[in-house]
C-alpha cells in the first residue's frame, strides 16, 4: 500500500520572497591558506594571516613576529631542508670518527686543531678536501670542479 505523494515546496519567507536553493548558490570563497603561522600565532593558537615581516596579530599586539621558515617555504619544505642539513653534519661527523680512528697520524693532528678550534664537522672536511696533501679525497662534485688528483 504505497502512496505518492506529490514533493512539498517549501513554505514563503515572511517578506514573501523564496528561499533560494542551496544548490544553485556559489560557495563563498575562501581566502588561500597561509603556509606558515609565526611563532607568537602558533603559541595563542590564533589565525595568522602569514604576512611579512609582521603579521596582522602581531603587529596588534605589538610583539615580535617571528617565522621559522622562509618566505615561500612551507613547514614541510622547511623541515626537509633541516633533515637535510642534519644528514650532511652526520655524515661528516662519521667521516671525521673514521679518519681519527683509522687515518693517518699526518691526517689526524689538522682534524683534533680543526676541533679544538671549535669549527664544524662540515667546514673541517672541506678543509682537508682542499688540502690534498693530508689524503682525505674530494668529492665526486669538487674533482669535476677543477681538482684533477684522485686522491
């Protein structure tokens, strides 16, 4: 015993207009999505507006406003960068282990004076890479750059 029933309209609004159907209404546009929140916005947990070199909250506030990215990096982008960064300090630091561990006593004493001299894993590679004298051997990229010894 099924019944059709006719679809009902929905009734008039009270100034007599109708109500317009949702579906035909364009959605209202969003502004874009800010990449990255400054520090002070990320803390209050507040809506940045991403602006540089201040944004709208914290020139309000009067504080600092401080980003922890580029310009046009997102997070992401920003903690690849990092990654990458710290995956070449810990592959000099291994290589500088294994040279103070098994290298030559001629290779040795520039690394521990490089050491003591507080300079980074990184700069003291490059370093001995120039000096070709002490046996650590270039990278692929620098012996294509000019350095015609295979050492």
């Amino acid at each position: 015993m099924a019944m059709n029933y006719r679809p009902i309209k929905p009734a008039p609004l009270m100034d007599g207009s109708h109500r317009v159907d949702k579906s035909t209404r364009s959605a209202p546009k969003r502004p874009p999505a800010t990449k990255t929140a400054c520090w002070g916005c990320r803390k209050r947990k507040a809506k940045c507006d991403g602006q540089r070199p201040a944004c709208a909250n914290c020139i309000k506030s009067t504080r600092e406003c401080v980003y922890d990215t580029k310009m046009n990096d997102s997070n992401t982008r920003a903690l690849q960068l990092a990654n990458q960064e710290l995956r070449e300090q810990l592959d000099a630091s291994n290589l500088l282990l294994r040279q103070l561990a098994s290298g030559a006593p001629e290779v040795r004493g520039p690394i521990l004076d490089f050491l003591a001299g507080n300079k980074q894993p990184q700069e003291i590679i490059r370093a001995l890479r120039i000096d070709h004298s002490l046996g650590l051997r270039p990278k692929p990229s620098e012996r294509r750059q000019g350095s015609h010894t295979n050492l």
